[in-house]
C-alpha cells in the first residue's frame, strides 16, 4: 500500500531532474547536486536514467511546480525518451505529485522518496528495516492528509463531509497509524535487545574502530582493504545501511573492530533523520573514529563540514579521537596527490590514502595504532600463581576489573591500553 515508486521490473525509463528555485532554502550546489542525485538513482536496481537536468525556475509554482512552458518543454522531452519515471531532487507536494503525473503521464519520485527506495534497499537488521518501514508510512501518511484536503478543495472547499473519498481516505490513514503503533512497539524491542547487545560487546576486548564519511567517500572499499573481505564494495551509494563489523589485525599485533557504517548525505529530509540515526548509533561507542573522505570531489570540503556536524549533532564524544582519512589521492593530478601526501604526513590525525591502490595503508594503521595507544580495551588472563609480581602490578595500576583463583591460577579480566599491555608483558 506504498504510494511511492518501487520500481519491479527491471530497465524503468527513469530521467532526473534537479529544480534550482530562487530563494529556496536548498543550499546545495546545482551541478554537485544533480550528480549526487543520478548516483542515488543508478544505485537503485532496476532503473535505467536516460538524462537528467538542472531546472532553474524563479518560484515554486503551487500547482505542478514548474510553469506552464517549462511543463510544456519537459513534456515534450520526456514523451521524445518514452520515460516512465522521473525523479525530482527537492520537495515536490502531494498535489504536485498527483498533477505532474498527470500531465506527463509518468511516475514521480522526489527526493524524500528515492531516500527512502535506498533505505529500504539497503537496510540489513531488523531494526535498520523497522525503521525504514515507519519512516515510510509517515511519508505516506502525509501524503493522504495532504491528499485529502485536495479533494476538499476540489469539491469546492465546501467542508462538505462523510464522501466515499474521504472515508477510503480516513480508512487509510487509521490502517497507517495502527501499523506505525506496531512498528514502534517492535523497534522498541528490537533496541532493547540491542542494548543488551551492545553491553556484552563492552567485553570484546577489542577497542573497535569505526568508518564515517560522506556517501560514495569510499568506506566499503576501504573497509574491504582493511579487512580484506570478499565482498567488494558495489559502485552504489548507501552499499550499507547498518553497521557491518570485523577483526582486523594492525602491524603492531593489536586487534581492532572495525565498523563500516551507512553514508552520510546533506540536507537529510526530516522524515528520515530517525532512521538515519538509528545507523549510526554505533559510532557513538567506537574508540576512535575514521572520518574517510572523498579528497579528489569538488565538494569535498563541505563534504567533511557536514559530516563534522552530524556527527557532533548526534552526541559524538568531543574526547573520542578521530583521524581524517584523505581516500582517493590516485584521482588526483600528480601536482595535488604529492602535495597531499605531503600535508598529510606533516598534520596529526591525517592519513592519505586510495582504498583502490593500496597506497598509503601502512601510514594509516600506523596513525591507528598511536591514536588507540591511549584506548583502553578488556581482556581475559590466567596469571599463574607464581607470578604474583605481575598479578600485584596489574592491581597498582588500577587495571583489575575481576580476579577469580582457579585451579590454574588467577583468572583475571583486566582492562587496559596497548602500552600498558605492552610493559605488562614486559615485567
Ligand atoms: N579512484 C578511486 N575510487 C575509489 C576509491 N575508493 C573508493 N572508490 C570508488 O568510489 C565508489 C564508492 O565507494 P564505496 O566504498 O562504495 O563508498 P562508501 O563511502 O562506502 O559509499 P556509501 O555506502 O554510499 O556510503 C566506488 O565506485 C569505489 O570503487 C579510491 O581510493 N580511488
């Protein structure tokens, strides 16, 4: 019962198109914009887009959202492409919705909705799915209220009550809002058990590590790297929704946990921000944080500007030690990648990389290891009764969280940095 598209067979004729309105308060860039949007529309199976193109109109028309010639011409273009389906990357009103599909005879998708197509498609745990569900109803369910004073409109705004639409309509939106009240009892649940899961991996006594960035910086890839998964990153945005997690070995012989998580994006439709959080929340437990980013992007700076902010916006720890990753420096002329290299082994926290080359990863486990010297992880020892010395050590220290005698000899669970570790094993 999804008003929105999901595409079913495969190959729909789809063409996008980004409205630069004047005075909007999308703040975006028009031609970064619109290739951000046809990359999200390629990363979606089945959808072929023909063209895409930037509209720039003087103001929102109430109606159809553009005027009437530009209506006209796209027409034209769209019937000449035989599409089936065009996204509009900005907010297009359900009205305009209804209108616009009416007059090109074509599905319509804005950009809230191909979010959420991506969302649903990519998301892996039962909360990540439970999440992506409520926040499609809520579109949806704004869609018909919307949709519904439409109708009252066109009877004559007359307040006239009890229509067969309005009814079919009132049905509608009870189902919705039953259904929302199932979802969020499941979701509570879900994050319960979560909870409990997340304590019981307090104890993995690995510090964990996890991967931020823009979308399309370059995490997957460079997760695989690290890890040396399978799995090879897809040429898609979003490739992960909920966090992905593996042991990695760094040079110094310390294990990690690392956490690849979904991509960030600007100017988030409000609808989704619930569930984009819900992904996140990882993060928040990581021991260090790898901001990666795409250094060849034109915008990669404002990239790394919102991602700064989201992530403060979602109660990052100022203290939780962060590295800039600089990916993609084999897209760089041979002037910039030297200079970058460069730069990043003169500045603290930054490493250079491409995640496809392989150049510079020694560099960045190195940073790794330093940056998580200071991190303290939990681990299990049986200490042998004659080594009492070093049982006494660990209790100066202050590192002793349990200490049972066994049969063996003390079975201690300590919890510690590298470097402590590190003189513990050398007494
Ligand atoms: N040239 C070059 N391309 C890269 C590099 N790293 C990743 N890519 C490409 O960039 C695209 C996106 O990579 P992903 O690893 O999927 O990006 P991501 O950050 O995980 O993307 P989201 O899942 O959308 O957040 C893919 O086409 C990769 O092949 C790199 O170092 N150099």
């Amino acid at each position: 019962m999804t008003d929105y598209y999901i595409p079913e067979a495969p190959d729909t004729r789809a063409w996008v198109i980004h409205p630069e309105i004047k005075n909007d308060n999308d703040r975006r860039e028009p031609v970064a914009a619109l290739a951000e949007a046809v990359a999200l529309a390629d990363a979606l199976p089945g959808l072929d887009v023909l063209g895409s193109e930037i509209v720039r109109l003087p103001k929102r028309h109430p109606g159809m959202l553009f005027g009437t010639g530009k209506i006209e011409e796209l027409k034209q273009r769209l019937q000449a492409n035989e599409v089936e389906l065009v996204l509009i990357d900005g907010h297009v009103g359900p009205v305009q919705q209804r209108n616009l599909e009416k007059e090109w005879k074509v599905k319509i998708l804005d950009r809230t909705g191909l979010i959420l197509e991506i969302f649903g498609d990519r998301a892996a745990t039962r909360e990540g799915v439970l999440q992506v569900e409520m926040a499609a109803l809520s579109y949806q369910r704004t869609r018909l209220v919307r949709a519904w004073t439409h109708l009252e409109r066109q009877r004559g705004g007359l307040g006239f009550v009890g229509g067969p639409g309005e009814t079919q309509i009132e049905a509608d939106r009870r189902a919705i809002d039953e259904q929302l009240v199932r979802l969020k009892r499941q979701l509570d649940k879900v994050v319960k058990t979560r909870a409990l899961h997340r304590a019981s991996r307090a104890k993995v006594p690995f510090p964990i590590v996890a991967l931020v960035g823009y979308t399309n910086a370059g995490k997957s890839t460079l997760f695989n790297r690290l890890t040396g998964a399978e799995v090879m990153a897809k040429d898609m945005l979003f490739a992960t929704l909920d966090p992905t997690m593996r042991r990695v070995v760094l040079p110094t012989g310390d294990e990690v946990i690392l956490s690849d998580t979904v991509g960030f994006i600007s100017d988030l439709p409000t609808e989704l921000v619930a569930a984009f959080r819900a992904t996140l929340e990882e993060v928040l437990d990581a021991d260090l944080v790898l901001h990666v980013r795409d250094i060849g992007h034109a915008q990669t700076v404002e990239q790394a500007r919102e991602v700064e902010s989201i992530l403060s916006s979602l109660g990052l720890p100022d203290d939780t030690p962060k590295i800039e990753v600089w990916n993609k420096i084999d897209t760089l002329a041979p002037d910039a990648h030297e200079a970058a290299l460069e730069r990043a082994a003169r500045t603290k926290n930054v490493s250079a990389v491409s995640a496809i080359t392989g150049e510079g990863m020694d560099a960045l486990l190195t940073e790794v290891s330093e940056a998580l010297g200071g991190v303290k992880h939990v681990e299990a020892l049986v200490v042998p009764f004659a080594a009492g010395r070093k049982r006494a050590w660990l209790f100066e220290q202050g590192l002793v969280e349990e200490d049972t005698p066994t049969e063996e000899g003390h079975r201690m669970q300590v919890r510690w940095s590298a470097a402590q570790k590190a003189r513990f094993e050398r007494l």
